[in-house]
C-alpha cells in the first residue's frame, strides 16, 4: 500500500464561468493526473466533484463526501487545482488549512499556487496563502454585487426575472421577460376575484373551484400548459385550499404591477432566502395586462385584513360582518342566532352589544336590534344618501368647472415642476459618482450602490410625474367624480348584499331603541362638496 491515498477534489461553479478552458472539469482532472504520474508515493483513492456548486459555503455533496472519508481514515492527502477550486470563504478555507487538516494529518496540495503541507510546511503557513483566500472571497463578493447590480436594473426596467410564472399568465414567446394572459387561467383569477367581491370567504370560493373541478395552478401548469413540475407533495396540489385562494387575491401582478425582491438572499457566502422589507421591493406599474381593477383589488384588501369577518356555514360573508358596533361603548355587536325556526326555515337573528353579553350588564346595555330592522334602516340610509348625492351633481360640476379646474391645473403643474427639479438634482448626483470612482475618490462597490440606490429614486419620482401628467391631462376632480359615480350605480338599490354595505359604509353605530347612526366612506368627500356648496351660496 502507497504512503499517500489520494482525494482528488474538483470543483466548478457558474461564478467561475463554466466556459472558462482552464477551469473545466476536464482540465482540472488532466491537470491533476498528470501531477499524480509524477509521484509514485501517490495513489489516487477517489475523484470528488462538485460541478455547479459555489465555493462561498462548504455544504456540497462531494465535498462533504471527501471530509467523511478523511474523518473515516480512509484518504489522508488532498489534491486540488489551486485554492479557489477548494473553495471562496477565506475563514472556512483557513479554518480547513490551519487546523482540522494538521489535526488529522491530512497532506494538502495545491498545485497552481504550489503548496503541500508535506513536502513544503512553510508553503501552507505562509502569509501569502491567507491573501490569496482573501482575494478569492473577494472576487466572489464582486462578482455577486455586479451580478445584483445587473439583475436589479432589468427589474426596474420591469423585466420579470423570476422562474415561477404567476398563474393567469404566461411568458411572452418574444420576449421571455415580459408577461402575457393565459386565457384560461386569467378567466379563472377573474372568477375569484368576482366571487370575493359577492361576499364569499376565500374557503368558500375554494370550494367552489374544486365542485367546479377547475384544475389549480399546479395542475394547469402540468396539463395544459404541459410545464414539468417537481412537487415534493403533489397530493396537495390537486385541490384549491383557502391559501391558494387568498395567495391569488392577495398578488398584485393582476394590477398589471410587476413586484419583486420580496425575498433576498442574507449574503453571497450566506445563501438562504427571507423576506425583504417592503420598502426595498422593486414594484413597476403597467408592465403587463390587468386582470383586475385597482378599485376592485383594494376592496378585497380590506376584506382579508378585516379580523372581523367571520364567515356563515355555507362560506359567505355576514352582510354586516365587521361593520356593527355599539353606539355607546363602541365595541362589536355580537350576532346571535336563535333557535327557534320560522315557517319559511329561517331563524331570528339578533345583533347584541358585545360588552353587555361577554364581559359585565354593568358594563353597557343590550342594544339589541333585529337583522331584519337594521337592514331595513341602512337600505333606507343608503336609499336617501344616494338621493341627495345625486340632487347635488348638477351644482358640483358647474362649482368644478367654474372655480376648480384652473386652481387644480396650477397645482398638478406645479408638482410636475418640482418633481423635475428633483429629477435634475438626481441625474447631476448619478454623473458624479461617476466621476468620483474614476478618480479613485469611492471605490467600485460604493458606485454600484450609488447608482442603485439614484436609479430606484429616478424610476420613482418618474411614476409620480406620469401621475401628476395624466391627471392634467384628463383635469378632472376624480375624488369627487368617483364619488358620485359610486352612488350612481345605487341609485335603484331595493336589497342589501355584502357588497354594497362594504362599498359604502364604513361603520353602523346602534343605539338602544333600535336607532342606528351609520358611519359613511368617503366622509372626507362630501365634507369637500359641502363646503363647495356652502362657499357658492355665500358668494352668490
């Protein structure tokens, strides 16, 4: 038996540039082997190779396969190209030369950097070695800033750089960056975002899909869009859930919004995925076709962030769930149904003060009151709130058109004007960092945060300019046009759904005496049209 049995380690990574000749996996192996002919004290054991892994972290197949043999007594020389195919992370490097091989007596060459801990001791202590596993730390760290650098600027320019195609859309087959309907799904993500809008609870509207037999995200990737996917537990991707459904209603591609870098990688030695904070989410509008309008999209919003909510046996939402509070106390009315069963099958319901029934009498009184009556009393309000809207929109426009319009143009413009200037003040800043890395006065890294940190500024302060632009544009007072266009789609309201008690009210404040006051949306508006009114009338 030979003095030496050999573990040959070869090691190559996309960072390294797999086309790179001299990094190959081939030549690292020829390379090797002809050094080995030139020894016989060496016996070559076994080749461990790692092709397509990072040298930045130490948790490769074949490497820890090569430390299980040396710790098994099995190898105890190690032969690698040069120090940078043994790995990047000059701490776990060091850590590997300096103390756990001479611990287990493990002869380390590297051939190109012409070190062997046997035949030269002095060659592995030498204070050149920790410099070289510095620089190729280092030359992983540039690379993965300017590979950042690089990837972040496409994603501001509001190229989809991601793997997984969110479901309702497909790659475009001319550009593999940009995003294009699925007609079948799309249909499907507009079933569910109307079906929400009805009132029914994301459990509910899964429910539905799957009576439906409306193949989930995961199928209709394998069976219509014949895209391989590798499930760990294909079984729960069969059926919709409640999660798939609020993942769906909760994604803001359907806005037509590119949103990305919601998760970062901790470091480029430290390769595990968390959430980013929002603030540093790269978001885009218009990149793609909506599935669903913003009005109808922040609807649902404030559906799933209501704690509110609680859902009725077959799924649906309360009418009035989250909305009725005690006038008094101001805390949640409970609702109750009773036992007793009607003629038509139906039960009395009954809305109580949740104070009085949960805590303490003392506390507050019952402020009892039938559903029954309390819709009657809120259709009634909704009823005379869209009357007098719409007795007031002849007035609102002819006091828009006579003394808003102007007022309102000189303002957009003058926005526009100072969101220019800032946009000046930020090119004149990206141009001198550039200037200053030329002359040596930052360094390469600082300059790529710069213009980073410049470029995401510069995209934002664009938007809002293109904002400020439409709207001048179109100058119209599109609060109030909202406004009045939202009560006009009520104006021959005979019944409640959830959906219109959701539109409309913000809050249902109950007395005793089954009297109601009702907190109205919008508030802010009409506040601004009677003030409208009250200075016209004053003027004439």
């Amino acid at each position: 038996m030979n003095k030496w049995n050999v573990g040959i380690y070869i090691r190559l990574s996309q960072e390294d540039g797999d086309k790179e000749e001299s990094n190959s996996v081939t030549n690292q192996r020829e390379l090797i082997n002809s050094y080995i002919s030139e020894d016989k004290e060496l016996n070559v054991y076994d080749y461990y190779i790692d092709d397509g892994w990072s040298g930045t972290n130490f948790d490769r197949p074949d490497f820890k396969r090569l430390i299980a043999d040396v710790e098994n007594n099995v190898i105890n020389t190690i032969i690698v190209k040069d120090l940078s195919r043994f790995g990047r992370n000059y701490i776990e490097v060091g850590n590997y030369l300096e103390q756990i091989f001479p611990v287990n007596n493990i002869r380390f060459i590297a051939i190109n950097d012409c070190i062997d801990s046997y035949k030269d001791p002095e060659s592995i202590n030498s204070i050149i070695v920790p410099f070289k596993n510095l620089m190729n730390d280092e030359y992983c760290r540039d690379i993965s800033q300017k590979v950042k650098y690089a990837l972040n600027t496409r994603k501001r320019n509001g190229e989809f750089m991601g793997s997984m195609i969110p479901y309702g859309y497909i790659r475009s087959t001319e550009d593999k960056h940009k995003l294009v309907i699925d007609d079948e799904a799309a249909k499907v993500v507009k079933k569910i975002f109307k079906n929400a809008l009805k009132g029914l609870g994301t459990t509910a509207i899964a429910r539905k899909l799957n009576k439906d037999g409306i193949n989930t995200p995961s199928l209709h990737k394998i069976n219509v869009l014949k895209i391989k996917c590798n499930y760990r537990n294909s079984g729960k991707s069969n059926y919709w859930n409640d999660s798939m459904v609020a993942h769906i209603l909760r994604n803001r591609v359907y806005l037509g919004e590119m949103v990305q870098c919601k998760y970062k990688t901790v470091s480029y030695k430290i390769h595990k995925r968390v959430k980013n904070s929002k603030e540093n989410w790269i978001i885009v509008k218009g990149t793609h076709e909506a599935l669903v309008s913003y009005n109808d999209f922040d609807k649902v919003q404030k559906m799933l962030d209501s704690r509110g909510w609680k859902c009725n046996h077959d799924g649906t939402i309360s009418t009035f769930a989250g909305k009725v509070k005690c006038g008094d106390c101001k805390c949640a009315m409970h609702k109750n149904t009773s036992g007793t069963i009607r003629k038509d099958g139906s039960r009395v319901v009954h809305y109580y003060c949740s104070t009085y029934t949960r805590k303490s009498h003392n506390l507050c009184t019952r402020h009892g009151i039938k559903y029954e009556v309390l819709e009657d009393l809120v259709l009634k309000a909704i009823q005379n709130q869209t009357k007098l809207v719409l007795e007031q929109e002849k007035l609102i426009k002819k006091i828009y058109a006579e003394n808003r319009k102007e007022e309102m143009k000189a303002e957009y413009k003058e926005k526009i004007k100072e969101l220019n200037e800032e946009l000046s003040k930020l090119d004149v800043l990206k141009r001198e960092s550039y200037m200053d890395w030329k002359k040596n006065i930052i360094s390469q890294n600082d300059y790529f945060i710069f213009v980073e940190n410049y470029s995401k500024s510069i995209n934002e302060i664009n938007n809002k300019i293109k904002e400020f632009e439409d709207k001048l544009n179109g100058m119209k007072d599109e609060t109030i046009d909202n406004y009045i266009v939202k009560y006009k789609q009520f104006c021959n309201i005979t019944s409640l759904d959830r959906e219109t008690v959701d539109e409309l009210i913000e809050t249902i404040y109950v007395f005793e005496n089954n009297k109601i006051e009702i907190k109205f949306k919008y508030n802010d508006i009409n506040k601004k049209i009677l003030e409208m009114i009250g200075k016209e009338i004053n003027y004439g």
